[in-house]
C-alpha cells in the first residue's frame, strides 16, 4: 500500500508498507522490488542506493540512477525523478528546500556515526542557509520495540538525539517534524 504522508511546496513524501495478504517488496530482491515500485507509481526511475548503516551520503549525478556504499542521497540541482532509500526499523530522513534535497538511512549506527554533520558538511559552502531547511523524520523503531542490551539501548531514541544534534547546530525546532 502506497500512502501519501506529506506535502511541502518541492517536496512529497510516501512511504510504503506491508500487509499482511500484500506483501511486494521484500530486502531480497532489490531490483524486482524497484521495478514493482515503478509500476505501482508509475515513475519510470528512481535515484537510489544500497544502504550501508554508515554516515556517508552521496551527491547525485542527474545521469546515474544506482549508487552503491552509501545511507544518504543529496542533490543540489532540479531532478526530474525521485530519491529512493529503504528502511525497515531506522529511521527516513526527508531533507528540503528550494536549494537541496536528501533523503537519509538514519539507523543507529548512522545516528551514533553522525550523519546529520556529513550533511550539514555537505550544505556548509553551498549559500544555503540552516532556517530554510525542512527535516521530516518518517516512522521508525524506537528503543521500546524489542530487547537490546543497555549499551545499545543508551543510543536510542533516534530521534531524540537527532533533533537535539540539528538544534544544537543552528536548526530551529520548528523545521524539524516527526511522523
């Protein structure tokens, strides 16, 4: 299922869910998975990339469509197809502004690794200022959801220590939402 979340002035979000007597993507098949995508939205390509659990975070070339090595894309021009990641239990990132879009694979250990300064890096010397900047957190699992051990438990929630990173960098909370 196919559910429209959000809408800002350059930006839409979905996301996609299974259910129980619909399951069509699945962590097995990448490629069968995108093409399934294509046809259910009828976008004939997307931007995407094989996710890592790391902070790296590639700049897209309007010309290459799959990256490899990587839990973010960003792109600082006009594209004409959409930013594709797939998470399970961590956390999407929709990044936006007139300037910039991204899209982020923020698990834990992208969180604990900082993902949100290689982005803010990325940003530094591109005249875009912090307060034009929207950050959506998609859903996600939280530290509640199932057994860990104490020690990885002290890195959640994700979102929390997130948005506290984001506001202590200059970001007003304002322009930091939670599904």
């Amino acid at each position: 299922m196919i559910k429209k979340k959000l809408s800002f002035k350059e930006t839409e979000h979905f996301y996609i869910w299974e259910t129980d007597n619909d399951v069509f993507l699945s962590s097995k098949n990448k490629i069968e998975d995108i093409d399934t995508l294509k046809e259910l939205t009828g976008i004939e390509k997307f931007y995407y990339t094989d996710q890592i659990h790391s902070e790296k975070i590639t700049i897209i070339d309007k010309d290459i469509f799959e990256y490899s090595n990587s839990d973010g894309l960003i792109s600082f021009n006009e594209l004409k197809y959409p930013l594709l990641i797939r998470t399970a239990d961590c956390m999407p990132v929709f990044i936006s502004s007139s300037k910039v879009k991204a899209l982020l694979h923020a698990g834990r250990k992208g969180v604990e690794l900082n993902i949100f300064n290689t982005f803010l890096d990325l940003i530094r010397n591109k005249q875009i200022k912090k307060t034009e900047i929207i950050f959506f957190f998609g859903p996600h699992i939280c530290r509640d959801c199932y057994e860990i051990n104490r020690e990885t438990r002290e890195t959640f929630p994700l979102f929390k220590k997130a948005k506290d990173y984001l506001i202590s960098s200059g970001l007003d909370e304002k322009q930091i939402i939670n599904s």
